[in-house]
C-alpha cells in the first residue's frame, strides 16, 4: 500500500489489526517500530515516520516493539496478490532463497542483475534483498530461542547467519536485547520435547474460516502424507535441506504450529510454506467485500466469512494431484494417489529436493519414545511421523505398473517430471506465474482447467475462476447465477480481483 500518512496514523490510531503487515510504524522519540494494532499509546504526529518492512524499519536504526511483536504479524497480502518481480522476490526471500543462494541466486531465478534487483526492491520495500533477509533470520532466531534449549551457536547457523558475531550484533541491533537475554525472558516455559521440535503461532488476519480449509484438506488427504485427526492437520514435508512433519491447528487469533524438522535451517521456507498451504497472508476483509457486493454470493459471505483458497506446500506434488483428479471423482483420485505413493516407495529413498534422505536416517529422526507434546501455542499432540510427497525422481522411477491409470494419463505425468528434473518448468514460490501456465500448457496432456487450477493453488493467483469445472458450475446453479462456461466468465468480471475465491464458495455451494 502506499505511504498515505493520514491513512496510516488513522489505522494506528484506531489500533486497527486489519494493517498488520502492510506497514510498520516508526516512533523517532523511543526508537522502536510496532505493527499498526500496537496497544501502546498512540505516539505524538510528529513522532512517527512509517516502513513498507520491517527490514526498512530496522535501516532507520529502530528495534522491534517488545510488546507487540511487529516482526510476528501476518505478511502483506500484496506479496500474494501481485505476480511482479517485487512480488516474486518476497515470496523467494521468504521460502530462504537467499540463505541457499545468496544474492545473486535470487536474482538469477528472477532473470534481473543483482543491482536492478536491489533498486526495485529499495523503491517498493525500503530495502534491498540482503537486509529483507536479514530482518527475517532475525525473527528466525527468536522462534529458536524462545522454542528450543539449542545453544546459541547452533541457533546462528540454523537461522542463516554467517557467524556468531553476525548473529549476536543483529539480536542486539532488532531486538536492544542479547540473545541470553531472550531465552530468559522465556521464563520456565519448557521448549517442546523433540530433537528438532519447535512450537510458534502463525498469525493470520480474521476472520478465518478455519473448517472449511480442514474439511477440503481431510477429503483429500493421502495416507502416510497427510491426515486431519481432532481438529488438527498434519503433514510430512519435503524441505530443501531435508525432512520434516508439521501439526496445523486453527485457534483464535493464529494457527497453533508445531514443527519437526531434520535440519533446522528448514524453519523460515517451513514457515512460509505452511502460511501459503492455508493462505494466511489473504486479506479476508477486502475479499469478502468485494464478494459480498453481488446479492447472490452476499448471504454465502454473510454466513462464512473469512473463506480462504486451500494452497500447497509443494507445486509437483499438486500438479500431480491435479492431472490425476481430471474427470474423475475426488475419491478415486485418491484411491489412484494411494497406489502411486505405495508403488513409488517399495524399497526406495526419501529424496528432498534432490537430496536423498535414506530410510535409516528417517527412523533416527524419528528419536527414541516419538514426538513429544507441543509447547506454548502449540496445537498437537503426539505425533505419527508423516512423509511428504514424491519427487519427480520418484515419479520418473515409477514403473508402468504402478500408475494404475490410462496411458495417456501416465505419460502426461512423466512428461511433467521430465521438466521438472530438467528446469523447464519450475513451482518455486517466486516463479512467473503467466509464463509457468505457459509452459505447462506446452506439455501434452496439460489443458486449460489443469494450468488455471495450478495458478490458483499452487502459484497463489487470486483471480482464476475455474468456469468450466463441473462443481464450479453446479454451485452457480444453486446460487441462480449463469451455469455456462461463456455466460458464468461474463457475470463473474464483477468479483475480480478475487475470482479464485469466489471458486472456492462455489464449490461449497455445490
């Protein structure tokens, strides 16, 4: 959003939790910055300057509110919205791009020089990709400090700095507090049991329609991958640097998550992928009005508010659900899933992003006596260690046999892998959006309804309307809205740019 000063001290005036993330407020006079809802007195007009980031905040010489916590609140939903190269940047940033790759493998993905890249970014964010990065391993040693009992030095590699002194002189600079000093204001709070444990809260801005994600991810959940249980969801994660299992449990105010990771530089991309799995950054407040302004959709908006599109954690592992599901029942894509996964892993490695994790080094994860119980914010219990997806190694090992499916199907899929293995087509979280559907709709097999979905789930558009999907458009003709493909693309222009959430109430609709 912009700078509007009015706009921001009015929002901060009136403590406004619907800005969180979408700027930070400096306060010159004490030398911190807060998100917009910061319960303190509203600072004098002529104290405040405000940030596009946190990171810029930070550029200005300003810590962290400690009783606020603006370094915990929701991202901006534009860094969801937007399919720029400011947008795609965040979004790698996030997923740790630039811990892996540096700077210049971030600007690799992104096709601009290291320099042109830093020049958007401190226009847009007021601040360049290395010091976005480091506002988040920042925020990524505070969760290890607070969640865990690992000592200082391991907590500084894990979270991505380059040495202890790096880490420290950055704790002390975000936060006026030395990283000793954080783990005892923890008090006695205990750090959940668990090599690799850690329990953290995931804030969201209301409302949010938390059933309505766990009922669409239960009715297509993979055993062994995935399962809802009491209200809570879990599952196994292919993370680049390994393994790991995560428990989602939606709470007021925030999703309860607790992690187990193999390799604790997993954290931030694991954090970031399960914000996107249950679009926490969405902005539910301008959707819903935007949706609720047609009469046909208002009484569905006023009766579940805060509707969100159920995403993913991984891009392949959706395409491959998705070809599969083609015209057939969600229960016999299921089915067909449920084989490949079982075929696929008959005396096979665990393979993460090309890495191979082998069955012994899963059964030491797993630790002696199972997962412990969550800590503080926290949701889960004990947990059943969960695996994630196939690769598209894997899928390319799988033999005809295995794919229980028409040929052509199969084919399709490992034309998909194909590409996937060589770099033809990418799902990481910053790709382009337009030139990936693309290049999916160049492999044979891969139509229209396939690409438009992928955009929608995977790459995170907020404006695919799925017109030609069979419940899309039953669930219009429940609501007495145009059920053709042509009639239903023409009513629908009225609910951009939010045409993916409104897919989404029309197939609860249906």
């Amino acid at each position: 959003m912009e700078m509007d000063f009015e706009r921001c001290y009015r929002a901060v005036d009136s403590r406004d939790q619907r800005f969180d993330g979408w700027f930070y407020t400096g306060v010159t006079s004490t030398g911190i910055y807060c998100r917009p809802s910061c319960p303190a007195t509203t600072p004098k007009r002529q104290n405040v300057r405000f940030f596009p980031s946190a990171a810029a905040a930070q550029g200005a010489g300003l810590r962290a509110c400690r009783r606020c916590r603006p370094d915990a609140t929701p991202g901006s939903p534009q860094w969801d919205v937007r399919a720029d190269v400011v947008g795609r940047a965040i979004r790698l940033i996030a997923d740790g791009v630039v811990d892996r790759d540096g700077v210049p493998g971030l600007a690799s993905r992104l096709g601009y020089t290291e320099r042109h890249l830093h020049r958007m970014l401190s226009a847009e964010m007021g601040a360049g990709p290395l010091a976005l990065a480091r506002a988040q391993r920042a925020q990524t040693a505070r969760i290890l400090i607070e969640t865990t009992d690992l000592g200082m030095a391991e907590i500084a590699f894990a979270a991505g700095f380059g040495s202890v002194r790096q880490f420290n002189d950055t704790l002390r600079e975000v936060y006026a507090s030395a990283p000793s000093d954080l783990r005892t204001a923890r008090g006695r709070q205990q750090a959940p049991a668990g090599a690799g444990t850690i329990a953290l809260r995931l804030a969201y801005r209301p409302p949010l329609h938390a059933q309505a994600l766990l009922d669409f991810l239960a009715a297509r959940a993979l055993p062994g991958v995935e399962e809802v249980r009491d209200g809570t969801y879990h599952r196994g994660l292919l993370l680049p640097h390994g393994i790991g299992q995560v428990a989602l449990t939606p709470a007021d105010g925030y999703v309860a998550a607790t992690l187990r990771l193999a390799d604790l530089r997993d954290l931030a991309p694991a954090v970031a992928r399960c914000r996107r799995l249950l679009d926490l950054d969405a902005d539910p407040a301008a959707v819903d009005a935007t949706l609720a302004a047609d009469p046909a959709l208002a009484p569905a908006v006023a009766a579940e508010p805060g509707i969100r599109i159920p995403r993913a954690v991984d891009g392949f592992e959706l395409a491959v659900r998705a070809i599969i599901g083609q015209q057939i029942s969600v229960t016999s894509a299921r089915t067909t899933l449920t084989r490949l996964l079982a075929s696929a892993r008959v005396d096979h490695e665990v393979i993460a992003n090309g890495t191979g994790v082998s069955r012994q080094q899963l059964h030491d994860h797993r630790g002696e006596g199972g997962p412990g119980e969550a800590g503080e914010g926290g949701g889960a219990g004990e947990l059943g260690w969960l695996r994630g997806f196939l690769s598209a190694e894997e899928v390319l090992g799988v033999p005809d046999s295995g794919f229980g499916m028409p040929v052509g199907r199969r084919e399709t899929l490992r034309g998909l892998a194909r590409a996937v293995v060589d770099g033809s087509v990418d799902f990481a979280a910053g790709v382009d959006r337009a030139e990936t559907v693309r290049r999916l709709l160049a492999l044979p097999g891969i139509g229209p309804w396939t690409a438009n979905y992928l955009a929608m789930r995977a790459f995170g558009d907020p404006d695919v309307l799925l017109s030609t999907d069979l419940a899309v458009r039953r669930g219009a003709a429940a609501l007495g809205l145009p059920a053709t493909p042509t009639t239903l693309d023409g009513y629908a222009d009225r609910w951009r740019p939010w045409r993916s959430y409104a897919t989404i109430r029309l197939w609860r609709a249906a």
